[in-house]
C-alpha cells in the first residue's frame, strides 16, 4: 500500500502503470492534512535537508550512493528519539526478540 498527498509528482504515467502492474493500492490523505502522514513527512524532510538539498548530482549514480550512505546511518547509526534512544535497527531488532518471547509465553 502506498499513502500519499494529492501532490502533482505521484499523477504521472510511469508511476500509475508502475502501481497498476503491481495491484498496490494507492490511498490518499486529505488535502491540508499533512499530520495524517506524519513518519513519512518527517523522513522526507529529514532525507531533503540532511542529503538532498546538500549536494548536486550531475546523475543517477552519485545521487544513489549518497542517499545509500545518509540512509545506513540513519537506519544504523543515529539514535532517535521517538525510539528511546534507539536507532531503527535495534528498535526492529528488539521487536523481533520481543515477538519470540510473547509467541514463547503462548
């Protein structure tokens, strides 16, 4: 499932054959409602202004080495507040020792 704003960059050709070939269901969030989108609208923000907005790309390439790099540290290195202190990682990692307890516990 994808969740997104009415934004004109989602509307075009490629991404709607893109999602169709796929059966993804498209669900948007009401204009002005930014809020209802929160996670992905602080990751945008973040990746924008810690990465993007940074650099220029004569193409493709750099462009994705970089956004691979700003992404490693984010998911592997930086701690997050709205995780206790924990990067994504761990988060997920201790999730998953968390759902072998509860399934042990059963």
């Amino acid at each position: 499932m994808v969740v997104s704003n009415n934004g004109t960059e989602l509307t075009s050709n490629a991404i709607l054959k893109w999602q169709q070939d796929r059966r993804i269901e498209w669900h948007y969030i009401p204009p002005g409602k930014p809020m209802q989108n929160g996670l992905v609208e602080s990751f945008n923000g973040r990746l924008r202004g810690e990465c993007l907005n940074e650099h220029l790309f004569a193409n493709l390439r750099p462009a994705r080495g970089l956004i691979t790099a700003w992404r490693d540290d984010y998911n592997h290195h930086r701690p997050h507040t709205s995780l206790d202190g924990l990067t994504p990682w761990e988060y997920r990692q201790r999730s998953k020792e968390d759902q072998t307890l509860n399934r042990a516990n059963l």
